[in-house]
C-alpha cells in the first residue's frame, strides 16, 4: 500500500508538578522547604530516513504523544525529564500547520495549511513541539522574607496540535508518459526496483523508486490528458516530480495501442506546463521506446520535429537494446544539475510566547450591552472584568490562592506586571468582579 497524505495528532509532554514539602527527621522538627522541581516534558521530533519511502506507517496511527516529565519529591528530588518522541518520515516530507479560520460571511470554515518543515536529508531532524516546563518546587521561593512558602508551582499542559504530513518523492531522475509505455520496465532494467509491470493502463498506482550508479529514479505513474486539473489522479502523480532534477519522457514509438507517438508527447509536455511552469521548465531527455516493433518512418518524423530542442534515444526495454547508452547519459547529466532546493518554511507549529502579555475583557452583562464606552458611563453600577493571557497562565501555575503568602505574592505580581494598574485604567471600581483564571474576587480599593 502507498500512502503520500496523511493529517495525525501531536502533543508534546506535559511538564512535571513541583512539590510542597518541608525537611522532617529526627532531629529536625522545623526544617525548611524541601519540595523538588517537576521534570520538563518530553518533546516531539520528526526524523528524516532513508528507511521508508512512503507514509503508510501512519496509516492506523493517528496520535502521537510524547511523555510528560514527572512530579517533584520530598527532599530536593527533581522530577525525570520525559523522553523526546521521535517519528521517523521518509524524505521528501513536507509537514504543514492547519489553520482553521472562521469566514463571518459565510458562516464556515476557510482550511489553510501552512509549511512548518520540508524533511530532505538522512538524518535531519525537525522539532516539532517542546515540552511543557516542570513546575518549582516550594525550596525555589524561598526568600529572607517568605522561609516557609507553603506553595509550588505546577507544570505546563501541553496543546495537541494536528498537522497535515504530505510525501513528495525525492528523486533525481522522473520518468514520465502515458500509461504502458514501459516506464517501470525500464526503471526494473536499470535498477533493482521491482514495479508491479502489466499490459495494461494504470498497472503503476504509485511512484516507484530505484537507483542507478548513485542515481535516485523515480517511476511516475502514467499520465494522462486533463492530469494537471486531477483527471487521472493527476494532482497525485503530478507532485511526485517537482523535486525532480531531470525528466526522462518515455515514448511508445511503437504505436501499437493506435496511439500518436507525437501527439502523446505534445499533451504529456501541455499537463506539465499547466500543473507548474517550472516542470515545463525542467531539462527533459526523450527515450523512443519499443522500438523493436516500431516503423522506421515514425522514428524518424518524431526524431525530425523535434532533435533540434531534445536529446532523443531510441530504446528497447524489453531487449536492453540502447538502454546503457541512455543511462550514461543520464548519469553525465544529473551530475551537472543543481540540487533542488528545500521549500521555504512559512510558518512555526508553536510560535514564541510573551510571557508579559495579558488582556482584560470586559464582559457584556445587564449593566455593560454597549461594551466598553457603555461600561464607564455605568453611574457606579457593578461590572465585571476578566484577564486572560500568557502571564496569567503562568502566574496561576505558582500559587495558591486559599493560602495567605501565595495570595500576596499573586497580587503583588499582578501589580508589578500593570495588571492592576491596566484594570483601573478601563474603569474597574471598589465592588466590580475580576475574573482570573478560575478565580473570582471582588476589588477593593
């Protein structure tokens, strides 16, 4: 089975709860905090092998998730690290970011997927996501002025994420034309592939690959007129060639089908240029094939229209006859043709995080229907704010609220960051209710 599209689920580890302990032995009846630090999560990475060449591994597996770093203990113990995932992709692997966006207008979705990663060479790795950071222990607030904090810090919740995995084939060399025309039988001639080879259309549902003196070949599977606009699975087929450095355009010169050689090769060349300008724009070579049962004449009115702009072999894959001459060629070729490039990443997976950023929202309620302006022309009637944001996320991990010295650090860290300062500033007075996190309290001046 081939599979080269494949959407599944990623999430990074959660990090590890810190502790809240206090030094307990024998002699020691007092002693100061002792809570370890929880561990950081694990992260996941996608790896690029040479092991596979398509995506079925994913097949069955949609979810992926990385293991979460472990609690803080008694004593200073800090919390294991979680381990890293990693899945292994074959090259040639492109990972994309959906982006779910709300079209008002119309009352729908608009799916946007942009490139996070374009996996390319053995070996190289991509992280995906980071794990979530293990809390601090109560020992870590500790100061001259708080010695028994009676509070830690808890980990970060990682966000699963879907992303979208798409293969195209890297190869150096495409091989491209109409169904049977002996593209995977030359392919199993010059290389050790073992394509699935019928006298029948469409025998090729998916790309081959094969290697020819450190020559990477691909096998397209046969083309036909409409493939550009995906008659044919022609989308499918077409993508496989992109990464391509030089294509190989297999002609039936035979003509045994009641085909046109010539036309054949006009309309494969027209769905190459309509599918993208840079695949009609790629160095092409012309293998006449089956020429063992061709006329004469054929070969020499393709060979007479069109030798002047193409290098034109005349092959025999069923009998070998010419095929070393061509793959010479190929091979002299390839080595003068640039390496294609990976594509540009446009976008990151998890993007940076300011961990000073918040906003207040002033909910809509009986006395606030005309929102913002409505709200400070209220005459003294209650109002309810709430304040979301990274630095609240944060904060919220650290304390606990039912717990004096916790609650004051939390409102003294509130008004170092301008939280408070930013409340009044849209009209919060003595009595109105701010929401933070899933906390409720009622300001008083």
């Amino acid at each position: 089975m081939f599979l080269d599209k494949v959407e599944i689920t990623i999430k990074a580890g959660n990090g590890g709860n810190g502790h809240t302990s206090f030094h307990r032995d024998r002699q020691t009846m007092r002693g100061g905090p002792d809570g370890g630090d929880g561990g950081r999560g694990g992260g996941v990475i996608f790896v690029g092998t040479t092991r596979a060449d398509n995506l079925v591994e994913f097949r069955y597996t949609k979810k992926f998730l990385a293991s979460d770093g472990t609690h803080g203990r008694p004593g200073n113990k800090n919390g294991a690290v979680g381990a890293d995932l990693e899945i292994p992709v074959p090259l040639g692997t492109k990972i994309y970011k959906t982006n779910n966006q709300s079209d008002n207008r119309h009352s729908s979705f608009v799916i946007r997927h942009s490139l996070i990663a374009d996996i390319t060479l053995d070996g190289q790795k991509y992280i995906a996501l980071r794990g979530g950071a293990g809390g601090r222990g109560n020992a870590r607030f500790a100061t001259a002025k708080r010695q028994t904090p009676n509070f830690s810090q808890t980990g970060v919740v990682t966000t699963a994420h879907n992303v979208i995995l798409e293969l195209n084939s890297i190869a150096d060399v495409g091989l491209i034309g109409f169904p049977n025309v002996g593209k995977s039988t030359l392919l199993s001639v010059v290389t050790r592939a073992n394509p699935k080879i019928a006298n029948y259309h469409f025998t090729t549902l998916h790309p081959n690959i094969g290697v020819h003196d450190n020559v990477v070949i691909a096998d397209i599977p046969g083309l036909i007129e409409g493939a550009s606009t995906g008659i044919g699975l022609g989308h499918d087929f077409l993508k496989h060639i992109n990464r391509t450095r030089l294509l190989v355009h297999v002609v039936d010169i035979s003509e045994q089908e009641q085909r046109n050689a010539i036309n054949d090769f006009e309309v494969i060349n027209k769905e190459l240029a309509a599918f993208s300008p840079i695949l009609a724009k790629k160095p092409q070579i012309v293998a006449l094939n089956k020429i063992d049962a061709a006329d004469e004449k054929t070969i020499a009115a393709f060979k007479k229209k069109y030798e002047k702009k193409y290098k034109i072999f005349e092959i025999s894959a069923a009998t070998h006859a010419g095929v070393k001459e061509l793959m010479q060629h190929v091979s002299t070729e390839v080595a003068c043709l640039p390496r294609i490039k990976p594509e540009t990443v446009t976008a990151e997976l998890e993007g940076r995080v300011d961990k000073n950023a918040f906003e207040i929202i002033i909910e809509n309620s009986p006395f606030c229907k005309g929102g913002e302006k409505a709200f400070l022309e209220r005459e003294g009637k209650m109002g309810f704010f709430r304040v979301t944001g990274s630095l609240v996320d944060n904060l919220i991990r650290g304390v606990v609220l039912s717990d004096t010295e916790s609650a004051s650090y939390f409102h003294r860290r509130l008004e170092e960051a301008g939280v408070i300062a930013a409340l009044k500033n849209v009209g919060m007075c003595d009595g109105d209710t701010v929401r933070i996190a899933d906390t409720e309290f009622q300001w008083t001046d």
